[in-house]
C-alpha cells in the first residue's frame, strides 16, 4: 500500500513540476502572441473601416 501511494504522490509531485516551470512559461508566451496578433487585427480591421467609409462617402448623396 505505501509502495502505491507513493508512486501517485511522485507522480502529482512530476505533473505539478511541469504545469509550473513548462506549461506556464509556454501560456504567457502564447498571451504575448495572441495580444501582437489581436492587436495586428485591430489594425488592419481600423485601414479596411477608414477605406470603406472613404468609398461610401463619395457615393453618399444624403436623405
């Protein structure tokens, strides 16, 4: 019985050793990515926004 339950204790001890030093270094780097690439799209979403209501100024012709 003490054989097994270390082993699981070991085991917990191996899974909370990578969720700290590997999966969050991994997650922060994908919150960096993921604000650049929200930040990109924001972007290019304000040019095509200003593009269009350029374009649909001109053809505006009021009420």
């Amino acid at each position: 019985m003490g054989l097994i339950t270390d082993f699981w204790f070991g085991f917990a001890n191996l899974c909370r050793w990578f969720f700290e030093n590997t999966l969050v270094p991994i997650g922060h780097a994908f919150d960096w990515i993921l604000f650049i690439v929200g930040m990109v799209l924001m972007g290019w979403w304000l040019v095509k926004l200003k593009q269009f209501g350029n374009d649909n100024e001109k053809d505006y012709e009021g009420w």
